[in-house]
C-alpha cells in the first residue's frame, strides 16, 4: 500500500494544489462556479488521464481524490459543497480508467 501512495504522490500533489490554492481565485459567485465547475474539474479530469497513462488504473487514486476535497468544504465552502467529493472522486475515476487504456507496461 505504501508503495501504491508512493507511485500516486506526484499526481495527488496538483490534485492537492488545486484543491487548496484554487479557491484563493474566488472573489464572488461567478468566480466560484468557475473555479468548482470548470477549473478544479479540468484539472482532475487531465491528472487523472495521465496518472491513469502512466501508472494504470488504481481504484485507491479516485478515492484519495475525493477524501481529499473533504477538508476543504470546511475551510473555503459551505457544507452543502460536500458532494463535489464524490463527483471529483467520481470524475478522477472515469479519466483515470480511460487513461489506463492507453498504459503500456
């Protein structure tokens, strides 16, 4: 397992980067909607493509992704923000399965 967390540190990095410097962007409502619906899901979307290309498929890699944002509905959002931790998990899962398609061992 540690090896597996070891293999993912790079890609969790941008993942933890985004989720917590990304929301000092937020001025108003339009910015948040910008930064939660477009931004923040862009970048899972492509980390986890390519964590998917280079690693493979690892079912812990969405996981971790969405426990991650978890601690950040309580430092940046309100409590009704809580379920972008399943839909960003959600969306880490399908980038990184479609880009273990694509892996090459």
């Amino acid at each position: 397992m540690k090896d597996r967390i070891k293999d993912m540190s790079i890609y969790l990095t941008v993942i933890i980067f985004c989720f917590y410097f990304m929301p000092i962007l937020i001025r108003d409502t339009g910015s948040a909607m910008f930064v939660l619906l477009l931004l923040i899901p862009l970048v899972i979307m492509i980390d986890g493509f390519v964590f998917g290309m280079k690693k493979g498929f690892d079912i812990i890699f969405p996981i971790v992704v969405g426990l991650l944002f978890i601690p950040t509905v309580f430092i940046y959002y309100n409590s009704s923000s809580w379920p972008y931790s399943i839909i960003f998990g959600g969306i880490s899962l399908v980038a990184s399965f479609i880009g273990a398609r694509f892996y090459k061992k």
